[in-house]
C-alpha cells in the first residue's frame, strides 16, 4: 500500500513525445516514495469552476535525488487539455503516490513486459528494478498506429529483445500485442509478464498467459473519481485468495493485479455468485 502526500507541485518541463505529453514534476517527499505502478492524482484548475475530479495518471519515472515526478498523458477530454496548456513554472495539486504497486520478483528472474499505447509508461521503472536485480527483460509494445507508440526508444536502451506492434503496420509487426506473445515469453523464457494497457488487452494478455502457465500482473485502466477508495467508482470483480469473488478497488486495492483473477468477462456487470451480490441486487 502507498502512503501518499498532498503537495503544490511545480511544473518544471512539459514537452511533447510523439502523440502524448510528457510532464514533469518537482514536489518535496513524493518520488522516494514511489514504486514502479504507482499513480499520481492531479487536480486540473479551470476558471470556470467546472473541473471539480483529479485526473490519475500512472507514474512513470521518478527521481528522488531531483524530488521530480514524470507522466505521460494524451489529450482525452476537458481535464487532460487544461492539463496541456499549463506552462512551466506553474504549479499543480498533486497527490502520490496511490495504489499498490507492481509485485518484483525476488533475485534474478526474466520478465515480459507488454503495453498498448503510452500504457507502457509505468513499466521502464520496473524494468530498471528487474535488472538490478540481476533480472532480464524483454518489451512487447502495442499501439494502434506508430505514432501512438510509447518508449520504443527506452524499451532498445534497456534490451535486444524489443518487439513492436500496429494495428495498421505503419511500425513494426501488423497486428496487437497478443500475436508475437506466446513466442516472445518462450523466446526469453519469461517467468512473469506485466501488462497495462486497454482493458481488451490486458484480458487478451491473462488469456495467453494463462495457457501458457507464466504469471501475469495487469495494471489496470479503470476510471476513477476519488483515487483514494472512497467514490467506489473504479470496482471490478476479483477472485480472493481464498476463492471468494468480491468487488475491489482500483485504486487502493489496484490498480496492479494478478491477471489470473480479474474475472474480466464480468467486468461492468453484478455477478450473482459474488460477495454481496443479493444484497446489491435488492437495491
């Protein structure tokens, strides 16, 4: 579980990367405090009042020694263009780190790690941690077109073992990230791969590793109102350790999961054999 902080944070860079925005953030007390699948919770200002909700984004690197935050974000709605326009020098409500982070296997172990779009941005920090460790990892990254690709360049600085994807084929292999999967993670002999990304994806990702017996952890893109457990906005039904299906959070309880667990096909739906389910449907 992350302890987060509430801190006015400085934009210190905000600067364009293919089709998405990379900013950067300078906040005391924050990044010695991150781990790789933490988010970060920013309130956007509008003169006109209306942007009451912070926008998560996930945390894709941070700096202790420069107190400094980054993420990545594509213009999506109201919240994230208010967000683009700020300059640097101006300062944003930010509170990190939230969620649980990614699981980092003990001593030396080869990973996977498979993203869509800048889904990919949470993963390099956990690709640094892996090979410290002795580890080796491998990259799968996914977009639609070439230019909604994230961290190919980051992706080669850290392995030979790179392989790209477009819907369209405008860069790399036609076709989504599940295709060249199963003979990626026999290629490296991965004994885990991390995912995030649509929520398609992540699911199609757990089904082939699922056959496949490798274990999958799937950072999970829910919309989330609070951030912090309270709105219940962001549940999805997961399976305990104990067998019982019961809604979690996102946010406190994710956004990470194991991908073996998430019933993804009953996502959006009340399922009549989860904890609770009667009593929700008396409503």
């Amino acid at each position: 579980m992350a302890h987060p902080v509430q801190r006015q944070a400085e934009i210190v860079e905000l600067s364009p990367v293919g089709a998405y925005h990379r900013l950067v953030l300078r906040a005391e007390g924050i990044a010695e405090r991150v781990l790789p699948g933490h988010f970060a919770a920013l309130a956007v200002d509008r003169a006109d009042g209306s942007l009451l909700l912070r926008r998560a984004f996930s945390i894709h690197r941070a700096d202790p020694a420069a107190a400094t935050i980054e993420v990545v974000f594509a213009e999506a709605g109201a919240g994230t263009r208010a967000l683009a326009r700020q300059r640097v020098g101006d300062t944003v409500d930010v509170v990190a780190p939230l969620g649980n982070a990614f699981p980092v296997p003990t001593g030396p172990a080869s990973a996977l790690m498979v993203a869509g779009g800048y889904g990919s941005a949470p993963l390099f920090g956990l690709a640094d941690r892996i090979t410290e460790q002795g580890g080796s990892v491998g990259f799968i990254l996914g977009a639609a077109t070439g230019d909604r690709l994230f961290g190919v360049e980051q992706a080669k600085a850290l392995t030979p073992d790179v392989l790209v994807t477009t819907d369209d084929g405008s860069f790399g292999i036609r076709g989504q990230v599940t295709l060249p999967l199963t003979e990626a993670m026999r290629a490296i002999e991965a004994r885990v791969v991390y995912a995030c990304g649509p929520m398609g994806m992540l699911r199609a990702v757990a089904e082939v590793c699922g056959r496949e017996g490798v274990r999958c952890f799937t950072a999970v893109e829910e919309a989330m109102a609070c951030g912090v457990g309270v709105c219940m906005t962001c549940v999805l039904p997961v399976v305990g350790e104990d067998g019982v299906s019961r809604f979690v959070r996102s946010c406190v309880d994710g956004p990470c999961f194991d991908g073996s667990r998430v019933r993804w096909d009953d996502i959006g739906t009340v399922p009549a054999d989860l904890e609770g389910a009667a009593a929700m449907g008396g409503l």
